[in-house]
C-alpha cells in the first residue's frame, strides 16, 4: 500500500509521505503492474522487443576490401543454417502431382499426370496443382470418373497462368480503362 501524501500543515509525520515525483513513480508503477497482469501479452511484448538484439546489414566491411555475402555479417552467417534447393525433376513433379490427386481423391491416367508435369515444368507447381481440382469438376459435369488430357487442356485455356496473363494483358492494354487518349479532346455524352 502506498503512503498518501500529506497536505501542509498536518499533524501527521512527514516521514511516512514520499515526495511528489517519487510518489506518482510509485503510483504508475502500480497501473502499469495492475495493467500487465490484465493484459500480460502486450507487455510481455514490449519487454521482449527491448531484449532483441540488433543487427546491421552491409555488403562492404569498413576498412576491408571484402564484401559480405547478403549484407550478412560473417560471424552471424557462420550461425545460420543454410540450405541448397534444387528444381524439382520430371519424377518428383509427377510423384507430388500423385500425392496431390491422392489427397483430392481425383483419378488420372498416365497421359494425364504427363500433361500435367509439362505444364508444371513451363509454370509452376501452385498452378498444376489448381488446375488438377478444376479440371476434376470438368470431369464431374461430363459426368466421368477419371481425369483425361481433354479436361486439362479445357481448364488450362480457361485459367492462365502468370505469363500468359502478362502477355494477354501487353497485347490488350489498350483496352483497358486507365490508357492514354490520343488526341486533346475527350468523347462526352
């Protein structure tokens, strides 16, 4: 419990009381305890955030000719754990177009997962794995029970993928609302 403070002039001791600044310390010190034990994660936040370490990131190291990799200091990079990817090859796609299939109880013959790896391999796995549940609903309108190359080519004209929409939008970008008009004067109605 805090000692309040005494108005001049009382018949109290002054001894018990705190001076001014140190007694509205104290008291914000009793909020802000109060306040963490309401709301222990924001605070558990900011006290944490003041522990965190800095690191500064630069390709060159003052007074060295040497360049660090990444703006990485090497001491920090000899800590961390590098890995090496690699492109996924023609059987891993096909293995994990498979499992992809497996999971959506989707059935597809071999023409279909070699469709499906080609076009993997021109775009990205992301969109060989939506086209695999698109083209499972053309099989279903058609009311068929496994995937064929048709469906494939029938989804994959329907939804493009990245490049083929840079291209579409390129080739049409005159179309479109926001381009420049040619001439000063603009059509009204």
């Amino acid at each position: 419990m805090l000692p309040r403070r005494l108005s001049p002039g009382s018949s109290q001791e002054a001894s018990f009381a705190l001076p001014v600044p140190e007694q509205e310390a104290a008291i914000r010190g009793v909020r802000e305890s109060c306040e963490a034990e309401a709301h222990p994660l924001p605070q558990r936040r900011a006290r944490d955030w003041r522990l965190q370490s800095l690191a500064a990131l630069s390709r060159r190291i003052r007074g060295t000719s040497y360049q660090s990799p990444h703006g990485i200091p090497i001491d920090l990079l000899d800590q961390l754990l590098i890995i090496s990817t690699t492109p996924y090859s023609d059987k891993e796609t096909k293995q994990i177009l498979k499992i992809r299939c497996e999971e959506e109880d989707v059935e597809m013959n071999e023409d279909t997962y070699t469709v499906l790896t080609r076009i993997e391999l021109e775009t990205s796995l992301r969109y060989a794995m939506q086209l695999i549940t698109a083209a499972s609903l053309v099989c279903r309108k058609r009311k068929g029970t496994e995937v064929q190359v048709e469906d494939i080519k029938r989804v994959y004209s329907l939804f493009l993928d990245k490049s083929r929409s840079t291209q579409y939008m390129k080739e049409y970008q005159d179309a479109f609302l926001f381009n420049e008009l040619k001439g000063d004067t603009m059509d009204t109605l």
